[in-house]
C-alpha cells in the first residue's frame, strides 16, 4: 500500500483516528432563522434508532418551513415541542436505565425478572409483559413513556413482585 502514496508522505501514525460516540443528549437550540439541525444533530432518541428521529424531526421541520415559515420564531413554536417530546421521553429512558442498573446489581432482583420472563416464555396465551418491556427497551419499538406505563401497570407490578418472592425463597439445588 505504500507505494501507492507520495514517497515523502509520513506514514507512521494513521491519518485516521475512528473514536465513535453515541448521541445521548439534544442540541441546546436545534434550530435558528433558515436553519434547522434534524435527527442525531438536533435531537435523538436516547440508545435508540437515529433513523426514527431523524424521521420525526425532519417531518416536524418540513412541516413548520412549508405551512408556518423559516424563522427562528417559527421553528420555535412548531419545531421545538417535537425535540422537546423527544427529549422528555429521553428523560424517562434515563430514569428506567438507571433503575435497570441497580436491578442487576441485586442478584436475587436479576433472578426474580428472569423467572418473570421464563414463565411468560413458556406459558401460551400468557401476558408477556416483562418479555416486551425488556424487548421494547432495548430495541427503541416503544417511546419510554409507553414502556413505563407498562412497568407501573398494577397486574406486572403484581406479577414482579410475585417473582421477586419466589426468587428470594430459599430452595433445594438437586442431590443436596
């Protein structure tokens, strides 16, 4: 490959230095007179699809420049309650990662929820409630909003409170 470039052409260290990062937070302003930042550059879904944001913020703008106007003003009244839904379901996402965090570092917690889900697995017709939170969670199919209502519904509370007893119950392993 090296002859490929110019003989005086420094090839020690790579011109190139790849250092991904994940867009977690929105622009402050995301918008301005004839400009408007659309997806991961004016707001995105925390750990989710840029594309869908994208989606949504672009839709937003287009639709605010095509029947309200280009301005800063008009974008702010008709642009920026989108980022902001956005970033208010962004905030609850945070809250329910941070609440998943402490759950796995308890291991009779990380117990009980997969007991939860094995059952909901192997029962037909069951209610897969922790299985499609834990789906929509990490693969962004429902905003966090959603997720959470589901989380707070009295019938999984029940059930994962449920699971949270079992999986604290002490048990015989088999041969002891």
């Amino acid at each position: 490959m090296k002859q490929c470039f110019p003989p005086d052409l420094p090839l020690d260290s790579p011109p190139c230095h790849c250092s991904p990062h994940i867009s977690v937070r929105g622009a402050v302003q995301p918008f301005a007179d004839r400009l408007v930042f659309i997806g991961d550059c004016g707001v995105t879904r925390l750990y989710k699809d840029g594309i869908g944001a994208a989606y949504r913020t672009a839709k937003a703008a287009a639709t605010t420049a095509i029947f309200h106007g280009i301005s800063a003003g008009d974008f702010r009244r008709h642009y920026r309650p989108v980022c902001r839904r956005i970033g208010a379901d962004n905030a609850i996402g945070r809250t329910i990662f941070a609440y998943t965090r402490q759950l796995r570092k308890l291991r009779h917690d990380v117990r009980a929820m997969l007991r939860m889900v094995s059952r909901e697995q192997l029962e037909n017709g069951g209610r897969p409630g922790m299985s499609v939170v834990l789906w929509d969670l990490f693969t962004g199919s429902a905003p966090y909003r959603e997720i959470l209502g589901r989380m707070l519904r009295p019938g999984f509370l029940a059930r994962f409170l449920s699971s949270l007893i079992l999986a604290n119950l002490p048990f015989k392993r088999n041969g002891g």
